[in-house]
C-alpha cells in the first residue's frame, strides 16, 4: 500500500487538469460557463440587447406609484431641447382611439415652483400661464425633432406640441418629458388646426384645484397617466365638458 497522502494525490491530479484543460474546480456549483454569461451581463442586471436597467419598455404603464419627475422649471430665457431619438417612441390608443403618449418619452415632468402652497401664486393667478410660457421659435424647432421621435407623418399643422402635464396643472414648461407631439383626436377635419378634447379635460381639473375639490398631486398623476381617464380618477365631473372653451390653450403651435 502506498504511503503517499491522500491529499497529495489530489494536489498531483488536480495540477495535471489544470496542465491539460487550464482549470480546476474548487468544488463551486457554478461552472465556467456560467461564470462566463455572468460576465457578459451589462452591470444593471439587463440581458444583452434588452432594454437598459430601470428604464421601462416603449409604450408600458405609468409607474404603479405615480411619481413624476421635477423639472427645471420656468427659465428667464428657453434653449431648444434635445428630443429623444427618432423612431424611438410609440404612440399609445385608448379603446376609443384617443392618443397618448409613450410614457418612457413621455411620463410628464413638474414645475417645481407650484405646489399646493403655492397655488394661489402660480396656477391659480390669472396670467401666470403665459408668463412662462417658452416662445414658438424654440417651441417651434422643439416639435419638429418630436414628430420624428414619435414618427409622426400627419401634418404638423394638425397636431398639438403639448404639455402632458399642461402649464395650468403645474407642468414643466420645456422639460422634453413633458412634451409630445399630440396627433389630432377622433373626428378631426383635416384644416381645422388641432382637434384636442384634452385641453378641456386639463382646464376642469385646474378649477377643481383651485377651488379645493382636488388635490394638485393627485391631478398631475391623473393627467400623466391617462387624460381621458384623468377626471374619474379625481372624482371631478364630466358634466358639460363639450364645447367649453379651456381659457388657457396650452398649444404650442
């Protein structure tokens, strides 16, 4: 009988794999071939080719909890804003084929200079929209670079550069993730300009913040979320809606 060590035999056999195939195991579970995929995953955790970490697929829901993100805000003077890349955001359709916008694009930003403290300052003061309001010559050249991010091919003539989250509701006024290019809604004549039943919706949450029956939060969160479903949601009537006017049309041309 040998009286060489066990262990020393071990040691002899694992040197000679490590001589013939470069490796020996330690007795891991994990083999090299999973230590290799592991490797080639990105650092977020995403599949190669899928889409990045934390940032939701084209066209999904809103975020479950609601939140919005904070924008700039209003500026003394407004820069054009780079617009996400072309053919990169889908439209999304209520059942009524009402648009919305892609809420990986789109998921709406905040002015952070109205807040329900505020209100009597900002939104709920006549004026306070057009004061803040970014002019055409960059809203202009904004909608352009927007209509090919959404692959919009209508004309834009016929389409609403708008803020999801309009100025009246404490939007952020140039903020790119505020801003879509809203094509025209069901029943639209071609000629007519815009044809945007949102606009009233945003103008009867406005009076019902401003008159205490809702919540500003609650009403950003309704409207970036789904605009024809944004009343219900805040529990303001419907009654009456068609055929008033907004008193504060949020379009950008």
């Amino acid at each position: 009988m040998s009286n060489v060590p066990r262990w020393a035999v071990l040691a002899a056999a694992c040197a000679a794999v490590v001589a013939a195939v470069g490796g020996c195991s330690s007795g891991s579970s994990t083999s090299d071939d999973a230590k290799k995929k592991a490797s080639a995953e990105p650092s977020g955790g995403t599949p190669s080719g899928g889409a990045p970490s934390g940032k939701p697929p084209s066209g999904s829901p809103a975020p479950a909890d609601g939140s919005i993100p904070a924008g700039p805000g209003p500026q003394p003077s407004y820069t054009v804003q780079k617009q996400p890349a072309a053919g990169s955001c889908h439209y999304r359709f209520t059942p009524a084929k009402e648009p919305l916008p892609d809420t990986a694009c789109t998921p709406g930003a905040t002015n952070p200079k109205v807040t329900q403290a505020t209100l009597k300052t900002t939104i709920c003061r006549s004026g306070y929209t057009s004061g803040i309001r970014p002019p055409t010559n960059i809203t202009g050249r904004e909608k352009t670079a927007n209509a090919a991010s959404y692959g919009y091919k209508g004309s834009l003539r016929e389409a609403e550069y708008d803020h999801l989250i309009s100025l009246q509701l404490g939007g952020d006024p140039n903020d790119p993730r505020n801003l879509w290019v809203e094509p025209p809604s069901p029943g639209h004549q071609d000629g007519k300009g815009p044809n945007n039943p949102k606009d009233v919706v945003e103008t009867k949450l406005k009076n019902a913040i401003c008159s205490g029956k809702t919540d500003l939060v609650k009403a950003q969160q309704a409207i970036a979320r789904d605009w024809t479903t944004a009343l219900d949601a805040v529990g303001v009537t419907d009654k009456g809606a068609k055929g008033e006017t907004t008193g504060d049309p949020d379009d950008n041309g």
